[in-house]
C-alpha cells in the first residue's frame, strides 16, 4: 500500500489550490487522484472569461485559469494521478482507486475532498411527457459544444437560471440558436447579477419568473414545450399554460455536490448545503479528512473555491505536522433570513480570525450582516442588497472570537 502524508481527491479548482497550499505549507509527499484525463475540472469547457478577478486580478477564460493552477502543481512535482477514480474512502484515510494500471490502495495521513458536483437530472423533475432527443443537463450541452465541436440546436428553451444555464443562453445565441425563453421556478433567478445583464439582457433573451416546464412534446426528437407560471406553493397554473415550438431544452436546475465518498468515510451530510459539517480549517468531523469547493457546498465564484482550497490544504498541512492544537469548538448557526453559514463550528482558541461564508433565503434590500453571540455583536457588515445566488461574507475577529461562549448566530437586519 503506497503512503502519501496527503491525498487531495479532485484535480479541479479545488484540488489543485489546495494540494499547492499543503506544499507551500511545508508537506511535500502529496498525491492529486483525478478521474480525468487533464487537470482542470469543469473548468476545461468554461470556454468564457471572468475567472480570476478577485484571486489573480485579471479576467482569465476557465481553461486559462485552470492553466496557471496546473502550472503551479507541475512546479512543485506534485504526483497526479490522472484517469484514477477513487472507489472508497475509509474513517482511517485509506484510498481505493480503480485506474489504469489496475486497483490501487493509499493509505494517508490526511485526506483532502475536493470531488466537485453534478448536474440534477430531467429524472429529479418530474416533468410530464415523451422522452426524445434534444433534452441536455446545461453543462452536457456546454461540454458538447466547447469540447466536442457539436452544437445542440437551433430553437431551445432553458428550464433553471442559474449561472450555467445563463451562460448556455449567451453561447447558442452566439452559435445561431434562437434562445426562446428562459423559464425560473422562483420569483427571482438563481444566477449573479452580472450573468442576466451580459448573458440574457444583452441578448434580448426573455426571463419568466415563477414559471416551469409543465409538459415536454415529440417523439423521436423534441417539437416543443408547454410552460406555465406556478402560484405560491410552486403548483402549476393550468390557465397560464403556453406552447412554446423547440427542437432543444436545456436543463439548468441545481448542482448537487458529489458526496457518495464523504459518505464512505462516515460523514454526516448537511441538509442545508449537501456537504460535510467543517470548521474553520475546512476539516470534517473525521479527523484529518477535510473538504473544500464545490463538494462542500456549491460556490458563485471559481475564485472563492480557490481561496477555500487555499484554507483546506493549510489546515491539512498543520494537521500532518501535529499543529492543530486548538480545543475549543463552538457551532454556528444561520438565523433570521441566511439560509446557511458555513464553517458550521469554529475553534475560538485558533488565534486568528475566521471568515463565515453564507447564502441569504431570498433577495433583499439594503440590510445589515450581523454576527452575534446572544445578544452580542461580534461582527457586522452593510449590504446594499443580497441574493441567494450570491455568497456573501463577514469576518469575525480572533480576539472577538476568543471570548466567545455559546453558539455563533448570523442573520440579516433590515435597513432603512
């Protein structure tokens, strides 16, 4: 069984920052398993700029941003593993991996998820109807195009407006395809802000809140749709129904972080983000089992998945060393419009400040961050409005954070 001191699962954005981090850190016996051919994740087919601009200070495409992320693994003589996908993962940090060279065991010193997430399938909808051709997840059809050199069609409906299913807008209107609607179960999108204007507005491409696809039509290859809008309880409208001709529907409907190996291990699942429960230092609540990106919980930026990988590949790195002493945990809580807040408990003797990363329930106004313990304020920061496809943050200071008992709420206060 070949022993590494840390084995990063994930050759992605998250992967390659944190195993970069870990040897920066002082850990040099690192492996990288990745399943795919090339390091880069999903970033390889994210063929559009506005990578970069928060961590390098430039606008970068995907493939360029995964580039210098590659570069950086290759400096350092990081062994990759590369068409490996990992089979299981134990409590004790031992790794099965099935690659070419047949089935592989390592044992580690401390384990590092950084395994991304997956698209949610027409199977999870429900939607009435024939099964034909012409039906994609978006980021199938991304793949498709960018990669392949295949296009997908020429009349779509996008179902989910979310950010892949905006930039699937922008991109079959730039290859031809007449882009007819795209339909959003809930009353606001799910996407940034900057993506509706540049990828839909720009475009003249129609966003229907409150709507869905009630009924899908065709036989051998999709003929059409039938939207409707949805009342309050997200029930389907019968009078609103309308037909809508197409030969092509994407699916942008929710990403779900690919925890079947966090489960392997014995980590409990968060309900509220998908992921593991981590602290401040992204470890799960198996010792030396830590987790970071999209895996965790599914990011707005690439740029804030390398800053978490970042986190996660130092805080692996101390955990080998014997240098993650601290003792004193406390949980965190989301309150009061958040949705959720991660990380979930923190160390208050970790002697350094700790960011809270977290999603708000629903768009707001003007509002206040406010962290508290009990009635005490120990951070707070203004919003000029907030939404729930945007991750917000709020740093809590380590001398606030050491004279912290109980348990850490966030929440929102509204405005004037």
């Amino acid at each position: 069984m070949t022993q590494y001191d840390i084995i990063v699962i994930g050759g992605g954005p998250a992967g390659m920052a944190a195993a970069v981090a870990a040897y920066d850190s002082g850990v040099k016996n690192i492996a990288v398993l990745d399943r795919e051919e090339d390091l880069g994740g999903i970033l390889r087919q994210c063929i559009h700029n506005g990578f970069g601009l928060h961590k390098l200070g430039e606008e970068l495409t995907g493939p360029e941003y995964a580039a210098r992320y590659a570069q950086q693994v290759a400096e350092r003589n990081i062994k990759v593993y590369y068409e490996a996908a990992v089979t299981n993962v134990t409590a004790d940090k031992i790794v099965t991996v099935q690659s070419r060279e047949g089935l592989l065991k390592f044992q580690a010193k401390a384990v590092i998820l950084a395994m991304g997430c997956r698209e949610r399938s027409r199977g999870a909808l429900n939607i009435c109807g024939t099964r034909p051709a012409g039906i994609y997840s978006a980021g199938t059809a991304q793949k498709l195009i960018n990669c392949e050199g295949y296009m997908v069609g020429k009349r779509a409906v996008i179902l989910g407006s979310g950010d892949i299913g905006l930039i699937m807008a922008r991109r079959l209107s730039l290859e031809g395809a007449k882009v007819e609607a795209v339909c959003e179960l809930m009353p606001y999108s799910g996407g940034l802000t900057r993506n509706i204007v540049q990828c839909l507005e720009d475009f003249d491409i129609p966003l229907y809140l409150s709507t869905t696809v009630a009924e899908i039509h065709g036989k051998g290859r999709l003929e059409g749709v039938t939207i409707a809008r949805v009342d309050a309880n997200r029930r389907v409208m019968e009078e609103t129904k309308r037909y809508i001709p197409c030969d092509t529907l994407l699916l942008s409907v929710g990403l779900i972080p690919e925890n079947e190996l966090t489960k392997c291990a014995g980590i409990a699942i968060s309900a509220l983000t998908n992921g593991a429960e981590v602290d401040e230092n992204r470890q799960t609540k198996v010792p030396g089992i830590f987790a970071c990106g999209n895996v965790l919980h599914v990011h707005d930026l690439v740029d804030y998945v390398s800053d978490e990988a970042e986190i996660a590949g130092c805080g692996a790195a101390a955990f080998v060393k014997g240098e993650l002493n601290a003792n004193k945990t406390i949980s965190v809580r989301a309150e009061g419009g958040v949705r959720y807040v991660l990380p979930q408990m923190v160390h208050t003797d970790c002697g350094h400040d700790v960011s809270l990363f977290m999603r708000v329930a629903a768009p707001t106004g003007k509002v206040r961050l406010v962290v508290k313990i009990g009635d005490a304020v120990i951070a707070k920061a203004v919003k000029l409005k907030t939404a729930p496809g945007e991750m917000e943050k709020i740093t809590v200071k380590a001398d606030k954070l050491a004279a912290c008992t109980g348990t850490i709420t966030v929440c929102l206060e509204e405005m004037a």
